[in-house]
DNA sequence: CGCAGATGACTAAGCGCATAGTCAGTGGGG
DNA sequence: CCCCACTGACTATGCGCTTAGTCATCTGCG
C-alpha cells in the first residue's frame, strides 16, 4: 500500500502515440491543470516537457488540438474504467451494481484528479466540433447510471426516486472531487469509493422520518 | 411563479459602489464565467459596460482587483444566504436545520450559479493575499455545516457518519450544481434546494440493507 | 445670481510585452 | 547520405495598463 511514485496522467496514453507525444500531452495536463487552458502558453507545454517552443506543433496542430486530444483519450478512459471487462454479465442486483458503478466512477476521478480536471473544467476552451464529440461521449455517463438506478426502482429494490435527479447528484459528487481531492490527504481513491458507494445507497433508499417540507 | 427577467448578478452589489462600477462588475461576471479569468480581457470586460477600455481603470486598480470584488462579495452573501436573520435562536432540531441549511446552501448557487462559478472555479487567478482573505471568508461553510451534522449525530438524530466527509460531499453537491444548472431547466432553484435538502437527510440516516463492501 | 476655477469620470491613442503559430535549417540515427 | 524530429529565429497579433486630454458638473467668491 505505498503511496504512488509514477505519475497516474502518465497511464491515459496508448500505443498509438510517439513517446514524444505522450510527454507533450502529459506536460500539458499539468498545465492545463494549474492555471486553465487559456493561462497556460504553447511554451509552458513544450519546455514542460524538455523541448523548445516549436516542438509542439510537430506532433500537434493547435493548441487547442492538444486539448481536445486530453480530453478525448481521457473521457474514454474513463468510461472503460467504469464498464470493467468480464461484468457483461451482470451477476448482482442493482444495489451491488450501484456500489460497483459510483465506487468506480469516484476512484477514478479521485486517482486521475489532474486530468479529470482538465477534462470537466476547460470544455469550453473546445472548438464547437472537438466539443460535439466529446459530449457524445459524455452523455454516456449518465446513461450507464440511470439503468442502474431506474432497473432497482422497477425491482422494488430502491424507493421510487426521481432517476434524473438522482443521476446528476451522484455525477455531481464523482465530478466535484476533482476540485478539492488531494492524494495526501486521508482518503485513498477506493477509501473514497467505497464512502460514496456508500452515501449513493443511502440516497436510494426510503428514508425514515418526517416527509419532505 | 414567473420565471426571472431581472439579472441575478445585479443583486450581488451593495450601495457602497458606484453604478457605473457595478455595471462593470456585473459585465465582468459575465464575461469570467463564460470563458475564465485568463481567457476575458480588460476590453471584454468595459465594452461589455458599454464603456472604454480604460474606463476599467477609473474603478479598479487592476483585471485581478476586479476579479477580487466579485469573489469577495459573492462569498458575502453566500454566507448571509446561508444566517437568515431571525434564525438565532434555533427552534428547531438537527434534521429542520440541516434541511434549512442545505436547500438554501443549494438555492443560493443555483439562482446565482453564472456568480457562483467565478466564486468557485476562478480563485486560482487571485494574488496570494487575496486568495488569503476569500479563504478565510470559505472555512465558514464546512463549518456550518459540520456544527449541524455533529449535533445531529450526538444527539442520537442522525446514524453515527463521518461528518467531515459527509459535509465534503454536502457541499460538493450545492457547489457542483454551478457548472451544469440552467435556469430553463426543469427545476427552479428552491424546488432543487428541496430535493437536496431530502438527499441530505437521507444521508446521515441509517440504511438498511447489507454492510458496505 | 454669474462665472472662473477645480474636480473627477471617461476616452483616444498607444506603449511595452507576451502570445500562438511559422519556417528555413540542423544533426544524428538508419 | 537521406530523412525527419527537432530547433532558433522570426512574425503578426493582441494583451494589460498608462498617458494626456475632454467635458459635464460642482464650488465658492463677488
């Protein structure tokens, strides 16, 4: 259980890419992360990553394509943490699914705080097509949760909750703790998971007490 | 019940400022929270007034003073938001505060989720010092919010949960809700401060069903 | 009341500087 | 010896902020 020593952005990046090109993008994130897309300058990523200036632009067009090329590979990690290989399956019933989804959902946020932060913060910095596309993927999200949810109110198993906006407050939680979330502080992601998990049943379930005012 | 015409951010500033340097305010607010700090020039800003460039300058000493009175004053009424006079005494227990607390925590960002996005995502572009001050002004949310978890918890109200994790997760939920509320949308902000208020109180119950995993 | 002088909000113009992106050239591995 | 990833030097643009000056409105004195 050591705290890690590799840089967690270092594991969003496939094959598929030059070395030189990850460390650009790695670089990037960092920047991205510390002081938002626009603060940042084509020379703090490039001299970020041990290179001059104009090293940047052989790998990438723009800018702004570093930025869509973070946030695409990242929303896709992110979701294949979340859809695990060998679960098609789908064994349990929706209270351990919910578990297993919202734990999963917040570690990986939790671990990967830096390039999540980029990927939920500077959408906008996007041009309107780069945009479009990632917020195709993006509608995935919600749509992974909301079976889940609406599959245990249909099976009696959860209390008859509005889905969406039950939905959106267990994505907003997952979401915010890219803000506030430090490694040093006293919860490891999966610590961190499993607390959510938990507070994501509790928000299912019927709750004693006087009825909502 | 109809929907507002007036500009919430009007509301933010007091008769201690000139018009003209509220409208420059309100025009910074907007401008900030549509494409950041960094990303806003002094030009957008004054033009937006319908002024000058240099008119900025009549005002304010600099872009990041600007940025400052807005961040100031928002975490201001924030907090006299959340200490409704005539509420000192207390009347009530735990769950009608935490419920009281909670729904105006989660009204308060969503009416003014366009002032409240610069108040959250923007702090990073203030100077040391006045970063200072505005973090002073912020440790008073969690520990409202804790006070009342607390007592709930010791007074046998409230299941025996982690406070300072649930009070994360509290405002996690109120302060998020700035990056996806649209007032179009299907809730106003005191219908949304209900369903989150339910949602709190949900989560310091306790909740049957199997152990956590 | 009248009017010169002071006041201060606002503007037009622009300075010095940093930015994103370009391009001819270089040098080391295959 | 060629190729191409990479560099140094460059350009056009736009930035925050300053300066010099305009003008409407006050102030006080005769």
């Amino acid at each position: 259980m050591t705290r890690d020593v590799v840089d967690p952005v270092t594991e969003l990046w496939g094959d598929d890419l030059a070395p030189v090109a990850r460390t650009l993008l790695t670089s990037a994130v960092h920047c991205f992360a510390k002081r938002g897309f626009t603060g940042t300058t084509t020379r703090d990523v490039s001299t970020g990553a041990g290179l001059s200036p104009a090293a940047l632009y052989v790998h990438f067009r723009s800018k702004e394509d570093v930025l869509f090329e973070i946030t695409r590979r990242g929303h896709l990690r992110a979701l294949e943490a979340l859809a695990v290989p060998g679960e098609t399956a789908r064994p349990d019933g929706p209270p351990a699914r919910l578990r297993a989804v919202m734990s999963r959902f917040v570690a990986w946020h939790a671990r990967h705080h830096v390039a999540a932060r980029v990927c939920q913060y500077e959408l906008s910095a996007l041009s309107p097509e780069h945009l479009d596309e990632i917020v195709t993927i993006r509608r995935e999200f919600p749509e992974l949760f909301r079976s889940v949810i609406t599959e245990g109110v249909d099976r009696g198993e959860f209390a008859p909750v509005d889905a969406g906006r039950v939905v959106r407050a267990l994505l907003s939680l997952g979401v915010d703790l890219v803000r506030w979330y430090r490694p040093d502080g006293p919860d490891s992601p999966e610590q961190l998971g499993r607390f959510y998990a938990d507070l994501a049943v509790s928000m299912v379930s019927a709750v004693p007490g006087p009825p909502a005012g």
